[in-house]
C-alpha cells in the first residue's frame, strides 16, 4: 500500500498548521511519526486518512485521490485510533470492540467470521476478561486498549494509531507496541503511529517520520538516519546524546537548550 | 433526502478493488488463542446480557398494556378489568353492538376512555424515542425534546396555525406541518451550538431553555389576540395535556411516531458510533454531522407530530432513557426501543396520577411529569460538575 502526500498544506482558520509536506510511505512495517508538540503530527495523519481536507496537495492511496473514496471503502482499508476520550455513555467492552467490524458489515447482525476477528483482537490486547464490562468501569490504560482493539477488529491495510501508548504504563507499553510491529510484518499492514517516546519509536520502528516547526517534515528514514543528535537537538531544542544499542539508535537527553541557544539556531 | 439516501445506501466495492485485506477467517490466526473455555463463556455471557435486554422491553411492553385495560376501568362508569379487553377486541372484530346496554359500555370504552389511553402511550413512546435519541447524538444526558426547546418550538408553531388560521396545508395536517416548521428552529440551533468549540453540554442545554422561553413567550403573547375559547385549549397547551383525546388525534400522530421510529431504529447502530467521537465515527464510515442531524430531523417531527395534539410534556424524553439505561445499558439497538416502552409506561401512569390523585380535579399530565423529571434534571445538573460528560 503506498500513500504518497504532495506538496499538502492544511489550515485551521488562518492558522496554517502543514507548509508543504511531501512523504511517500510504500512499504508495510511500523512507521513513527515524530515531532514536538503542535507541529501538526496527528493533523497530517488525520489528511492522509481524509478525516480532514487539506487546503491545498495532493493525497493518494495507491495512486487513488484519497478524497476519491466513499467514507465506507476508506473504513475498510484505513483504521484510526484516536488519542482516548472517555465517551458519554458506555456501552460494554465487547460492543465497542464489535463496532469496529461496522465497515464490513454485510448484514445487521455479526456473522460468525465478525465473533471470531472480534474475539481475536480482544486477545491480541489481553482484554478478554474485561469482555462483559462497561467501558466507564476501565482504567486509561484498558480504555486505550479497547480502543486499539477495536480499530484491529476493522483489519485495515493501514492502522492510524495517535499516541496508542501514553496512558499505559511500561510493560504494556512495550507489549502495544511490539504486538504492532508483529502485526505489520506478518499481515503485511501499514502501522503509523503518532509517538512522543524517542527511545521506542528508535527501538521498534522500521521507518521514522521525524516534524517540525512550522509543520514541516525534517527527515523521514530508518531511525539510524532520523535520530542524530544534530536533528533532535535543532527540532526537539534538546541536548542529547545518541548511543549505539545493538544496532538500533538509543536516546539519552542531556539537557533543554536555553531560550538564548533556540534563538541562536 | 439525499442525505437520507446516503445514510441508507452501503455501496458495495469489492475489497481486492480498493486493496483491502481479504477478509476471511485466517486473519489474526496467530492470534487465536483457541476456542477456550473462556470464549464458550463470553459468548454464552453476552446472550443473557442480550436477553436481558429484551426482557426489559417486554416487561414494560406487557405492563403498558396490563396498564392500559386498567386505567380504562377507571372511571364514573364501572368496568370489569377483563371485560374492557373484550368490550376493545368485539369493537374491532364487529364494530359496535346493538344491545343498549352494551351499546353504552361499547362507547365508554371505545370512544371515551381509548382514545385518551393510546394517545399516552404514542406519546410516551415517542416522546422517549426522542429523548434517547437526543441523548445519545447529542451526548449530553440533559437533552430532550422539552429541554432543547424543540416541543415549544412546535407548540408554538400549532398555536399560530390555531390562533392566527394560518396554516401552509388544511386544517389538522397544517398544524403538524407548522409545527414541524418551527420545531426545526431549535433544532437548527443545537446543530450550530453542537459543532461549537468548547461548548459544554449544560451550556448547549441553556440555549435550549433560552429558546424555550422564547418561544413560550411568543405563545403567551399570542393569547393577546386570542378569543376565549382558544385561550383555554392554549392554557391546556402550554402545561401539556391528555383531556378531551378523540379517536380523530390518533392516526397522525400513530403513523409519523411509528414511522419514525422505525427509520430511528435502522440508524441505531450507526448512533452507536457517535460514542467515541465524530472523528472515530468517520474512519469507520459513518458521516457524524449528517447522522446526527437526519436524526435531530426525525425526532423533530415525532416531537412536533404529538405535541401538536397534546401540547409540551415535559422531562418523559428525559427521564425514561435514564431509567432504562440503567437497567440495559447505552446500546442504542436496545435502548431506543427499551426508553420507547417505559416511556409509554410512564407517560400512561402520569396521566393516571394526574387524574386518581385530586379527583374529580383533574391534574394536566404536564403537571405531573414535570414533579417526577424537575428533580431528576436538578440532579443531572448538579452532578455534572463532578463528572465529565464531553
């Protein structure tokens, strides 16, 4: 599957939030999308999936004009999971999960291929047990994991993932994410996942998109040609230090770059 | 109605043609973990959890019509409890009899007590399906038809059509039309407020109420102009009443409450994915905006439909899918249908309050729903400080 974005502005009123972004992602695997904060990374992802128009560009999945989809076929082939918010009124965890089988839908009850996909994305999330529970009685970090459930239910080519891991704490955090990267290089998906974690996007990622002010892509590459110390120190205006950890890039943070040195750079 | 067309339609691209995963039953194999007996469990756990939903419909369904033939009974004429069930099936089977004395009991039951009973039950019904409905797109708990003006909006527009007999269509129908016409001013309203920014639910709920008065005021104004027969079927009006229901203010109100339920009902499981946000709804195929006011439409006209003929009752639309929600859940599948029963229930026995309580005086239904709703809304209010509903 290869989403290409050419030349893509987006405003909000008149607050331009992407000058120009081009990206081409052609290959399935784990892609992170870094960036500080309010540099546009789920604004982007959020136009690639056409949940947002840009102003100006061009957008396509496999060479078709992302806006030339019906909301529909898009549901079957791009998944999204967005940063939780605790909904109104909860329904139970099996429900919500089940919702995300709504694209493919054939009939008005689930079909027993629905149960099997349903029941096999609350195991890949460890979340079987809470199956009968109402989402309202779930800590944030079960929360996030229903929701992430429920966008494997819907079996898109690409998964759309913002922040998948900020309410979880370590151990299901390097569960999450490993269990991504699993995904994307036995079903062939295209996992791109919006991270503020440096060190896990460096560890599991096949493919860094690295942002920066004023919404622009500073580098995208394997996390190797991403994470140098000179790239994090002029986006993130952080000192660093980047060491080898079995061929995979390691960030260690040393100090924040005084105002007077970011107004230096 | 396009847009109605593009709620309806699922236009039906193959998956290899737009490169989706095929969707068979080797995906995620891996990840199967076996047919446990955990899953047996789940599985066998969700259809009581199902179940018990149904039951709740049919308890209430049941009880509605237990309640009816007992509030038929109810009266200066003395009836049997099981005759009336007779008195009603002869009715429809044979039309009125000719023996004098059944004759009479025929009419008590058929012309004067029945109407009133069904037009309760329509209008609970519907009043509910609104409520949930509005609950539900809304997310805001303390939305219904009363609370976000839409019922004074259309008992304003019926009053117009009475007092001023300006109506766009004849008689009956333009007072429906009318209403539905200004109901939809209201509504018009929630969908500006609801797209706003930083908008909190209460405060979506206070324009409402601001709306509410407005219109209120309007119809007060208009009793100016008035002649004094309309002047009291307006007072009956604004309180919200069941007094004087003819068989003639049934099949209206029956075929547009019935009509839009069931369009109500094909869109359940697509409100269901509201839950999580518009945004969420959109990536899995669902137009948010457009749902919601199809919706909003909808339970519009089912508001304006029933209060064209028994003016505003408030808080039923409130307080039933409450109440159900508690006992079933926020699946809209189930709890449009399940707030729907109750509701009927509920709005029945107000009515029935309202007249055992002071007799002979008579208390507007209106009264009596609003003393059980009033102190449900105040809580809501109270306690959405604490919780956060957006």
């Amino acid at each position: 599957m290869r989403i290409e974005l050419e030349s893509v502005d987006f405003s909000f009123g008149s607050e331009k939030v992407l000058h120009g972004v081009d990206l081409v992602i052609d290959r399935p695997g784990l892609i992170c999308i870094v960036g500080p904060n309010g540099v546009g990374k789920s604004t982007l992802v959020k136009c690639m999936m056409g949940l947002l128009k840009p102003s100006s560009g061009r957008i396509t999945i496999d060479g078709r004009n992302v806006s030339d989809f019906t909301l529909n076929d898009m549901a079957r082939i791009v998944g999204y999971v967005p940063v939780t918010s605790g909904g109104a009124f909860a329904m139970n965890v099996l429900d919500t999960v089940m919702l995300g089988r709504y694209p493919h839908r054939k009939t008005s009850g689930a079909s027993s291929l629905d149960w099997t996909i349903t029941k096999r994305a609350m195991n890949m999330m460890g979340i079987k047990d809470l199956a009968m529970k109402n989402t309202n009685e779930l800590s944030a970090g079960q929360h996030q994991k229903v929701a992430i459930a429920k966008g494997l239910a819907q079996t898109p080519r690409v998964l759309v993932l913002d922040e998948p891991t900020a309410n979880l704490d370590a151990r299901h955090q390097l569960q999450v994410t490993e269990l991504l990267r699993d995904i994307a290089r036995e079903i062939g998906m295209t996992v791109i996942m919006v991270s503020h974690d440096l060190n896990a996007s460096a560890k599991y990622a096949d493919e860094v998109v690295m942002m920066a002010r004023p919404g622009v892509i500073h580098r995208s590459g394997t996390p190797e040609e991403v994470f140098t110390e000179e790239d994090i120190r002029s986006v993130y205006g952080v000192e660093c230090r980047v060491i080898d950890d079995r061929g995979r890039p390691h960030i260690i943070l040393e100090r924040a770059l005084t105002d007077e040195e970011m107004v230096e750079q | 109605m396009s847009a109605m067309r593009g709620l309806f339609r699922s236009r039906a691209v193959p998956d290899e043609d737009i490169g989706a995963i095929a969707q068979d039953a080797s995906i995620y194999a891996r990840w199967d973990g076996g047919e446990t007996e955990q899953d047996a469990h789940i599985e066998q756990e969700y259809r009581g959890y199902i179940a018990r939903k149904i039951a709740f419909m049919i308890v209430f369904a049941v009880l509605s019509f237990i309640a009816g033939g007992l509030v038929i009974t109810y009266g200066d004429y003395p009836l049997d409890f099981f005759e009336v069930y007779g008195i009603i099936w002869d009715h429809i089977l044979h039309g009125p009899p000719e023996d004098p004395i059944e004759f009479l009991k025929d009419h008590v039951v058929w012309s004067l007590r029945l109407p009133r009973v069904l037009v309760a039950l329509i209008a609970g019904f519907g009043f509910a399906v609104a409520g949930a409905v509005m609950q539900s797109t809304l997310k805001n708990p303390m939305a219904d038809s009363y609370t976000t003006g839409v019922s004074s909006g259309a008992a304003f527009g019926a009053t117009v059509s009475i007092v001023a007999g300006f109506t766009l269509f004849g008689s009956g129908v333009g007072i429906l039309v009318n209403a539905f016409v200004f109901s939809l001013v209201p509504t018009f309203l929630i969908v500006v407020v609801s797209r706003m920014r930083n908008m909190s639910s209460t405060s979506m709920i206070l324009a409402g109420l601001a709306v509410m008065y407005i219109f209120n005021a309007l119809t007060s104004a208009l009793k100016l102009i008035a002649d004094p027969d309309a002047l009291a079927s307006l007072y009956r009006w604004q309180v919200g009443s069941l007094n004087n229901m003819l068989w003639a203010d049934v099949p209206v109100m029956l075929a547009v409450t019935a009509a839009g339920s069931i369009a109500i009902m094909f869109l359940s499981r697509r409100i269901n994915l509201l839950a999580s946000g518009d945004e969420s709804a959109k990536s899995l195929g669902v137009d948010a905006n457009r749902l919601r006011i199809v919706c909003l439409v909808t339970v519009s006209l089912i508001t304006a439909s029933i209060v064209s003929f028994t003016g505003t009752i408030g808080f039923v639309g409130l307080v039933s899918p409450h109440i159900a929600r508690i006992f079933i859940g926020s699946d809209n599948r189930y709890l449009i249908p399940a707030s729907a029963f109750f509701g009927a229930f509920l709005l029945l026995i107000s009515d029935f309050i309202g007249r055992a309580a002071f007799a002979p005086t008579v208390l507007e239904v209106g009264v009596v729903t609003a003393f059980i709703g009033g102190p449900l809304f105040l809580y809501l209010i109270i306690r959405q400080r604490k919780e956060v509903w957006t």
